[in-house]
C-alpha cells in the first residue's frame, strides 16, 4: 500500500515561498519541525509494532 506524504496546503506554500520577513523561522515552524521529527516517526514506530 502506497505512502503518500500529507502536507497541508499552507505548509507547502510556506515551503515554496520563503518567509518575506527577515525572521526566517516562527516558533510555531520549530513545533511543525519537532512534530514531523519526533511524534511522526514514533507514531510510524508504534503502528509498526502493532501489526
């Protein structure tokens, strides 16, 4: 069964064009990037183990 990869539609427009501000990341980008780094592969880890 194929992986698709789930990317809301804000987050790959904010992908595509960069921050026009000169603060390059928000505090809410860090939670998106602890999000994807830690809870997704651990969320994948537990299904794994499951079945």
């Amino acid at each position: 069964m194929p992986v698709d990869p789930i990317l809301p539609r804000p987050l790959l427009e904010r992908i595509e064009q960069p921050a026009e501000q000169g603060v390059p990341f928000t505090r809410r980008d860090y939670a998106l990037l602890v999000l994807v780094t830690l809870v997704l592969p651990l969320a994948a880890l537990w299904a794994g183990a499951v079945m």
